[in-house]
C-alpha cells in the first residue's frame, strides 16, 4: 500500500464518524489531479497538531466529502523555534518556508536590517502571507508535519531586539570570533534563531544584539547565502536543544 494522500482541512473534526467537506481548492486537487476515488482513504490535517484518518464518501470535481475514521494529535516540538531572517533578493525569502516547514520551523519573522536587499510594501502584506501559507501547507502535507509555522509583518532588528519574550534564548548566526555553541538548556521554552543579511550584520546591531542578551553562535568559516544558513541553523538546533 503506498503513502496516504494528505490534505489540509479548514475545521477540526472532533470525533471518529464525523463528516467534513474539503476546501474546494484541496478538493479539486484530490479529485483532478490525484484522482481520487469513492471509498479511498486519505489524511487530513489541520495545521495545529491534528491529523485525520478519512474515507472518501463522495466525490466531484470541486466538491469531496468524508468521514472521519481516526483522530491523532502531535504535540509540538519543543522548545518553539523562531527563525528571525532578513529579507532578502527576489523570492529569496519565501524559498525558505518549504524546509524550514519541514524541519518544524514554530514561527517565520522578515526582518529589516541595516543591510537588507528586500522588501515589499504593507499593501502587498495580505497578498504575500495568503502565499506563504499555501507554501507551508504544501510543505506539510509533503512532509506530514502537522504543524503550521505562524507568519509575522516584518519588523526592524532593533525592535525586535528590543521585545523580548518570557523564558525566550535569543541567538544570532554570525561571523564574529566572540561566538558560543548551541548548548542544551532543559528550562528553554522558546528559541529564537536570528539570520542576517549576506551582507552580514553591521557592528552597531552586533553590538545592540550583545548588549541585549543574545548569544552568537558560528555556522562555519565560510560566508553562507541566506537561504543556506537558515536551514542550517534550525537543523543545528534540532540536534542540539529540540527535545
């Protein structure tokens, strides 16, 4: 038997019987391009943890209805992870979601640096988040991660610096020959991963980082391309402190 079909549902069903009608976007994907037949079963999710076990009990070019057969929640990864990376060319930025998706990314930040070569104007905000939303759906149902990355407006660097969260370890990809390892922290609740511009961060928000607390940790000698190091940097801490 290959791989169930995975799919994404608007409303958690909350019980084994329960009939739901997909989104008419995954429903004509299932039933057009997947071919999906009467009596099929497939996996829905929701983007919280839930993932559901579904007979297909009638279908229709933009219309499928099923019932639910098992329900499963995942506990999210811990501690939460934020990746905080800086806007880059073109659609340097949204080509990260995929991986950071699957690798468990809790929570994407575009920041505004100093040396940033991208960005995109607040009107354009709503159309830009419906797309990263599609991206990390897409991402999960590819991967089976039960768990959508929420998605911030972009924000300053030293704003953000300037906000920190309760129980939150601030850490920042850097150069710099003053860097630290990743260190196993049993009380962390939430990481925050910082990535700068290829440009590299200038000395005034290096300076402002360790005056605010954050611990700077090195992936390498070498100078990674943005896209590069935050992959690298959520699997380092997958290694390292997820639990």
């Amino acid at each position: 038997m290959g791989r169930l079909i995975r799919t994404f549902i608007n409303r958690s069903p909350t019980k084994v019987g329960d009939e739901i009608l997909l989104p008419e976007n995954e429903a004509i994907h299932l039933s057009r391009v997947l071919r999906l037949q009467i009596g099929e079963r497939f996996k829905a999710l929701d983007g919280k943890g839930g993932s559901f076990l579904v007979e297909c009990l009638d279908i229709s070019r933009s219309e499928v209805r099923g019932q639910i057969l098992s329900l499963n929640h995942s506990p999210p990864l811990l501690p939460e992870v934020r990746l905080v990376i800086a806007l880059g060319k073109a659609n340097k930025w949204e080509d990260l979601i995929r991986p950071l998706t699957e690798l468990g990314v809790t929570r994407l930040t575009p920041l505004i640096t100093e040396r940033t070569e991208g960005t995109f104007t607040k009107d354009k905000l709503g159309d830009k988040k419906q797309r990263w939303i599609k991206i990390a759906q897409e991402a999960c149902k590819q991967s089976g991660n039960p768990w959508m990355p929420r998605f911030d407006e972009p924000v300053g660097f030293s704003e953000v610096l300037s906000q920190p969260e309760a129980n939150e370890d601030r850490w920042i990809a850097s150069l710099s020959e003053k860097v630290v390892s990743f260190r196993q922290n049993p009380k962390m609740q939430k990481l925050s991963i910082f990535i700068g511009p290829e440009g590299g961060w200038s000395q005034e928000e290096e300076a402002n980082a360790r005056n605010c607390g954050c611990s700077f940790f090195s992936l390498g000698a070498h100078v990674l391309r943005l896209e590069t190091a935050a992959v690298s940097a959520l699997a380092v801490a997958r290694q390292f402190v997820l639990r």
